[in-house]
C-alpha cells in the first residue's frame, strides 16, 4: 500500500522517486505442518461417524492426499482389486470459480 501511495505522489509530482523501488519485499515465511495426533485423529473420526463425508475424511488422513486432489477423485480412479486410488485430476477455487486440472505429479497414487 505504501508503495501505490508514493507512485501516486510521484506521478502528481510531489516527489522524485519512490523510495518503495529500493526496498527489497519480504519473502512470506512457510508455515510450520502440524499433524494430527493419534487422540486427535479418533476424534475426528468418531466425530465425523455416519457424515456423508466419513470415507473422504479417512483417505485424506490415511493417504496425504491434497484437498484438491481429494476433491477431484471420482469413483473410477478407485481400484478396488487391488485397493489403491489413481489421482488424475485435481480441483481447485479460483477467485471463487471452480477449475479442474491435472495433479502435479501424474505418478500419484494411494494404496491402503
């Protein structure tokens, strides 16, 4: 925000230069991963018992699986012979808008 205000200051004429274009910005900092303890983990699933979502909840825990990659699973990328799921597509939001593409690695899958 301070960068826009001194562009419009020096597009008006006030100043020469904006100081902002010296200043490198600050790379954000990656979150630091949590995962589930075991107490915390029965407790989602005895939580989420009888939801119409229970078997998502128990692949995305046990699996790793990306929410979008979750959510773009369809029932044929289960194989049930030999119990693994193909990721093929993933579903992501944009802006609000829906937008289905392809996992970043076509090589994952899940077994159980």
């Amino acid at each position: 925000m301070l960068r826009k205000a001194f562009k419009q200051a020096v597009l008006w004429g006030y100043m020469l230069r904006n100081p902002c274009d010296a200043v490198a910005r600050p790379k954000p900092g990656r979150k630091a991963i949590r995962f589930f303890t075991a107490e915390e983990t029965n407790q989602l699933f005895t939580a989420a018992r009888g939801d119409r979502l229970h078997a998502l909840y128990l692949l995305a825990v046990s699996s790793g699986l990306r929410q979008g990659e979750l959510f773009g699973l369809k029932w044929r990328d289960v194989d049930w012979n030999v119990g693994a799921v193909a990721v093929q597509r993933t579903i992501d939001d944009l802006k609000g808008t829906l937008s289905v593409g392809e996992p970043e690695d076509r090589e994952r899958s899940t077994s159980s």
